[in-house]
C-alpha cells in the first residue's frame, strides 16, 4: 500500500487515532518502510513537560501495524503478539517520528523494529521490537 492508500484505510478502521483532528498521520512510506508521525500535545505529555512512555508505546505499535499494511496489503485482524520497547532518552513536546521496518515477514508472523524520535532530531530517544500474529489469508 502507498502511503495514501494507507492513510486513508487507517482513517476507516482506525479512527481513534487517524484523521481529521487525530493524532497520527503517515508521514512517508517506501520500499524501507513506513513513517509515522504523532503530533504530540498536552494530552500526551507528563510531568516534567516530556511525551509520556504510553504515547511513545503506541505510536511505536501503530507504526508496526503500518509497515505490515504496507507490505501485505488491508488485513484488519493482525494484532500484537510481543512488544518490547527501550527508552533512550527523554523526548522534547512537540511531534514525534515512528520509522518503523520490517525485519522478517512470515506466513503467519512479522517482526518489526521502530525508531522513534523528535522531529528534526538525529538522536533517538526511543527502540521498539514488535511481533504481529498475521491471521491466515484466504486462498
């Protein structure tokens, strides 16, 4: 899926979190992966005026669930089987970037990894490795 297409199949089934007045938007998709953005505000942050770990958390997942739709096309039922995740440092307020790959795509398995960091930023101030069960396809 290009990244208009996966923008707007996000829009349909993911509206919580894409579209008009949502918090996520693809910023960027190509043969490497996928590029999400949250546009962090004060319901994201926490004390101390950082992004919250929860925030950096889903935007790390969303982007996994991004970079499979983008391989394999719409399958809504894919879920999360593992996720781990390293804070490296704490991020500014302000939007974040997801650059999420795919390491292995299987049959019934995908394992990504998720770069996260500010905007403009060189330095990341987050990791994650995510494991999706891919539901079986219809022959």
């Amino acid at each position: 899926m290009d990244a208009g297409r996966l923008q707007a199949y996000l829009v349909a089934e993911f509206p919580q979190a894409f579209g008009s007045g949502r918090p996520h938007e693809i910023a960027g998709v190509d043969g490497e992966g996928v590029v999400l953005r949250l546009l962090a505000d004060d319901d994201h942050l926490r004390p101390g005026g950082t992004v919250s770990g929860p925030a950096m958390m889903g935007l790390a997942d969303i982007a996994a669930y991004a970079v499979i739709l983008a391989a394999i096309g719409p399958v809504p039922l894919a879920v999360t089987t593992n996720f781990s995740i390293n804070f490296l440092r704490r991020p500014a307020p302000g939007p974040l970037l997801a650059e999420a790959s795919l390491i292995k795509l299987g049959q019934r398995l995908a394992v990504c990894e998720v770069a996260l960091r500010g905007e403009g930023e060189e330095e990341l101030c987050a990791h994650a490795v995510t494991t999706y069960s891919i539901p079986p396809r219809a022959i």
